[in-house]
C-alpha cells in the first residue's frame, strides 16, 4: 500500500469516527501549562488523537506542525479563547482548541487536492539532504506497547517520534529519531508531563547535538524544576524514571540516558547466537552502594523494608524526575551513554522495570525476534 492510499484509508476511518463533541478525546494533565509549554504539549496531544485513528507517518508530522502553528498564532491572537487565565493555559480548554484544529485539519484532507498537496511538500522534505525525514514511505523502525499489569492504574507512558528532526526543526545535521520510556509512581503526572517534554528540553539545549551529555543533563534537569513548580502549584506528589534515546541511523550512532531503573537492551544476532546487552549498565536502585552512599552523602537514609533497599524506607529508586518529598537526595540527574549500532545489532528495547522484572532479557529477545519473523512488515 502505498504512501496515498494509506492516506485515504485512514481519512476515510477518520471521517466515519471521529465525534467533534466529544469532551476528552485524549487525556489531558491536572497542571496547567505556561507558554513555551505548549507546543511540545500540541505534539503529544496530536499525537495521540491521532494514532487512535490509525494514522500513518507519511503525513502525522505534517499535521502536527501545522497543528502547532495554527494553535499558537491563536494563543498569541486570542489567549484567552485558548484557557489562558493571567499567569498559564488551562489544559482541558486548550487541548479543546488543539483538537478542534486537528479535525478541521484532517477534514480538509479528504480533499484530494489539499491531500495531494500535503503529500507533494512532505516528498520534497524527505529528499531535503541530512536534514530530510527518516521514514516518509519507507519501512516502520519501531513497535511499542504498554500494558498495565496489577495496578489500579496505568501510570507509565512511552514516546516514539522517528521523525524528531523534522517535527521539532532541530540543529541535527542528519535525520534523528527519538523513543523514551517513563516509568511514574505516585501518580501519573510525572510521566505525562516527561513523556510530552523532556525531549523538547533536550534539544532546545545550546550543547544540542554536539555534546549530548551536557544536553542530556540540561534537559532533564530542566524537566525536572518544572515540573516541581507544577507539584507546588498543584500538590502533586509523583515523579518517574527514564530511558530515553536518540537514534541516528546514517551515522550508526545510538546517544542513551536514564534516571532510575529503567533498562535499555541492545540485542544482536550473529553465528554465535542471540546475545542480550545491557547498555543501561548502572541502574539507580537502593541496592547499589554507589547510589546508597550518594543519599547518605545528601542527608538521606536506605533502610531494608520488606526485603528491599529503599531510600528513607519508601523509594526503590534513587533518581527521578519529580518527587518534591524527595528531591533533596532523589535527583534527576542523569548517566549518558553512547554507542555505535555494529552489524550483527538487531534492535533496541527500552522498557520499564515491570518487564525485566518478568522477564530474561535473552526470553524478552526471543519473542521480539519470533514476532519479526512471524509478522515482517508489521
């Protein structure tokens, strides 16, 4: 199928779907967000909606920039009309106006025309050097899932942006593409708030791409104040890990960071078999004694609670983006690695503790390479 048919297959659900009065078509946060908060907020929304729907990367970036622009002339225009209250924008009347966009958006695609159009200028964009799209028509890069096991709840959240460069109008010099994995506790606020913008803080750095790890430290650490100015604001509690990467597949290089526990497994095949590397090799837990000394060295405590190290007897974790009860010693501070992609590396998994917890990673491996192999193309 190609890159115009997918088009149409999916405006065609849209059309037949979509309910223009429906209150809450993605779930929005309790906090409300200042100005320069909205636009990565306008991606993650858009995103969202839109994956309900089915809609293909050929033309999800093109939407939600155009989405960004048209939302944001009217937060400038009009704010008010937009949630703005003095000081931020109310989330639920905002994401209203982002939808409301979208769907004026989409509808106006069902001209074959607009369509074709759209169509035309995403082409030209993908042959646009090293700074085109990594994926245009070609072939899916990435699978994700989440799934909530025991908890009342779902309180983690995952990102996948393959065309990052494009989407953001980066300084990358060749097409990036960016996945994260939040894992919240205490709340889903945490995660939410990540998901949507820690990787817009990232890049915004002055050291981005050039020096990743200064950047990686910029961002989360950005990430982190505000959303501690949110848990004042609004007497939120939460917090969560990260696993995050950028991936760029001409040069082969693979720029991770983390806070927390949760992991990141580069798994290659060759004629020695599968093997299962760990590339998050240090895991901020209780259990490890560097990171027990740094709490202590900070005024904190672990204590053994029900067969587990836990900083001052409640977290497992000892770093994390958000947590204001903890925020003297549980910091978000990130480690940084990066790696070439060799020849024999299949693919990456970045998943939450819940699945290694579970699972082997050589079992975790197997199945993913079995669905490859089952499923191609999916």
């Amino acid at each position: 199928m190609d890159s115009l048919e997918q088009c149409r297959v999916f405006l065609d659900c849209f059309k037949a779907n979509v309910n223009p009065s429906d209150p809450l078509p993605v779930r929005v946060p309790v906090y409300n967000l200042k100005y320069d908060e909205i636009k990565p907020a306008i991606v993650d929304w858009t995103r969202t909606y839109l994956d309900q729907f089915g809609c293909p990367q050929c033309i999800l970036t093109p939407i939600i920039r155009k989405a960004c622009e048209e939302v944001l002339i009217q937060c400038k225009e009009n704010p008010t009309s937009c949630g703005f209250n003095v000081r931020d924008y109310k989330t639920l009347q905002l994401n209203h106006v982002v939808i409301s966009h979208v769907n004026q958006i989409c509808s106006n695609l069902l001209d074959n025309e607009n369509l074709n159009k759209l169509l035309g200028e995403r082409t030209e964009t993908d042959h646009v050097g090293a700074a085109g799209s990594l994926v245009g028509t070609r072939k899916k890069r990435h699978f994700s899932r989440g799934v909530k096991h025991r908890r009342r709840t779902m309180e983690d959240r995952h990102v996948c942006l393959p065309d990052f460069s494009v989407l953001f109008d980066t300084k990358d010099v060749e097409p990036t593409a960016f996945y994260g994995v939040y894992d919240g506790h205490g709340g889903q606020e945490a995660a939410s708030f990540a998901t949507s913008h820690l990787h817009y803080y990232i890049a915004q750095s002055e050291h981005y791409p050039h020096d990743m790890e200064k950047a990686f430290h910029e961002g989360f650490l950005k990430t982190d104040q505000l959303f501690l100015q949110k848990c004042d604001d609004h007497h939120l509690r939460s917090g969560c890990t990260a696993v995050v990467c950028f991936h760029r597949p001409q040069s082969g290089l693979l720029d991770l960071a983390w806070v927390g526990d949760s992991l990141a497994y580069a798994v290659s095949l060759s004629e020695r078999g599968v093997r299962a590397f760990n590339v998050v090799h240090h895991p901020h837990v209780a259990s490890d004694w560097q990171e027990a000394n740094r709490v202590r060295c900070l005024g904190g405590s672990v204590i053994l609670w029900h067969g587990q190290y836990r900083v001052d007897g409640q977290l497992a974790i000892t770093r994390a983006i958000g947590n204001p009860c903890f925020k003297n010693v549980v910091q978000a501070v990130p480690e940084c690695i990066s790696r070439r992609v060799e020849s024999d590396d299949v693919f990456l998994v970045l998943a939450s503790d819940g699945l290694w917890e579970g699972l082997d990673p050589f079992y975790a491996s197997m199945i993913i390479l079995y669905g490859i192999r089952k499923f191609p193309g999916e």
